[in-house]
C-alpha cells in the first residue's frame, strides 16, 4: 500500500493532469516550411544566380593574376565557363563580387569561370 502523501494529492503532477497546449496554436503553425521559389524561363538567363558577369567581356586586373595548375578535368557547363584538362597551365584572377568559389581562368584567349576546388594556385 502507498502512504498516504501520494493518494489524492491535488498537486499531482502526473501527465494525465497536465493541461494540454490549445489547439488553435497548432492549427496556426505551418505543418511544413516554406522555400522561396524564383520562376525560371527556358531560354532566359537567370540575373539573380549568373549575375551579370561575362567573363568574354572582362578585363584582367593590373595585379593579381597567378598561374594554377589544374587538378582535374572540368567540362564547362555553359559558355560562361572554361572547360579544363588535367596538369593543365592556366592563369587566374578574381573580381569584385565574384562568388569566391570561382576564379576567372585564361588558356590562351579563352577565358571563362573555373571552379577554385580543381586548381592548385601557384605564385
């Protein structure tokens, strides 16, 4: 038998006592969250994630350009890009806002986006 402190305790603080939260509060609350979704049109190049950057159209700074050395084989996914071949010999140059990931490469007079993961950046 329990004592006597335990039955009929008007404190209890059993679950079954606990009051459970109103149900107009999770009726307000999304079940799933939302993404923002930016419509696309087949053929119309996308500002927001290309930017307005042509790479063709850019002029390497006065300082800065290095030679790197390509790691992998990069197929170019667009024209924007600059397709590369492995132990390849390149020259490289950032710009002002260009996303860090990216570096503007020069073979010749191509030019185009490289990705920095597949160069080794020499002096």
């Amino acid at each position: 038998r329990f004592s006597g402190t335990f039955v009929g305790n008007a404190e209890s603080t059993s679950p079954a006592a606990a009051p459970s939260p109103p149900a107009v509060a999770a009726a307000t609350l999304p079940a799933v969250p939302t993404i923002p979704v930016v419509p696309t049109v087949v053929g119309v190049p996308n500002t927001v994630a290309e930017g307005v950057l042509n790479p063709n159209e850019v002029k390497p700074p006065a300082s800065g350009t290095r030679k790197a050395r390509v790691l992998y084989d990069y197929e170019a996914a667009d024209s924007t890009e600059l397709a590369l071949l492995a132990d390849e010999m390149i020259t490289v140059y950032s710009l002002p806002g260009m996303d860090p990931d990216w570096l503007i490469g020069e073979r010749g007079n191509q030019k185009g986006k490289v990705p920095v993961t597949y160069l080794e950046l020499l002096s």
